[in-house]
C-alpha cells in the first residue's frame, strides 16, 4: 500500500509498504498503534511503546503529542489499513516534510522545524581564471 514515511531527522516520503501486520511492525520497529487524529479517513500507525523504549522524538502532533520513532501514514478502509489517495499521500508528505528537533529547556521542550534551504546558484560568474 502507498503510504507516507516519516523517519525522525529526515523528510517525509511516499513509499510502498507491505499489508501485512509484520511488515508494519517491521517498519515502527515493535508493536503498532494507530491514532485517528483527523477526520480525514487516514491512521497514523507508530510504536505502541515508542517512548517506553526511548525511541527519538519525531514529530509533534496537533499540538497535543510528540509521536517518537519511525512512522507512517495510511489510508482506512472500513476496519482495514489501505494506500492513501494521491490527495492524501500529497496532503501528509507537505504536512510532515519538515523534520523538527526538540531541545530541552527549563520550561518544557521546544520544537524546531528544520525547513530547507536552496541557495540559488550565482548567474554569469566567470571562472576566476577567466582572461579579456
């Protein structure tokens, strides 16, 4: 099934994934959970016990969480996991492109967002050894 991957410190990307309850396990690294955090018919499906077994932090969800470890997102069909619409799969890779890095401080953690940067490349430079 196609799905959105997000592994921590990297940016998000559509991949294909396998149905079957290991290859899912495989990818979060343990049990799975799945959270249904919008209306939108998609999971988020990460370790059950991520931040038991201190996995790092990845992405802070809806301002009410930090999901820790690998995870993914996935379409729901009925009571089933499927591939996301190419809607979704556009929609949740530009949601979470931006890995984010949480720093310790007395008053909680605060969170980073890492965009990137393209430097645009200098027009018309001349090699320094350029003669007229």
């Amino acid at each position: 099934m196609q799905v959105v991957l997000v592994e921590p410190g990297k940016a998000a990307r559509i991949t294909e994934i396998g149905e079957d309850l290991q290859d899912m396990q495989e990818i979060v690294g343990g049990l799975i959970q799945a959270l249904y955090p919008w209306e939108d018919p998609a999971a988020i499906v990460c370790n059950d016990e991520g931040k038991i077994m201190g996995l790092p932090l990845n992405r802070v969800l809806e301002d009410y969480d930090i999901i820790t470890g690998t995870f993914f997102i996935c379409g729901i069909q009925g009571e089933n996991f499927s591939s996301l619409t190419e809607q979704q799969l556009q929609k949740y890779q530009q949601k979470f492109r931006c890995p984010e890095k949480f720093i310790p401080t007395p008053n909680g953690l605060l969170c980073l967002r890492i965009e990137s940067v393209v430097t645009p490349k200098e027009k018309n430079k001349k090699p320094s050894n350029y003669e007229r």
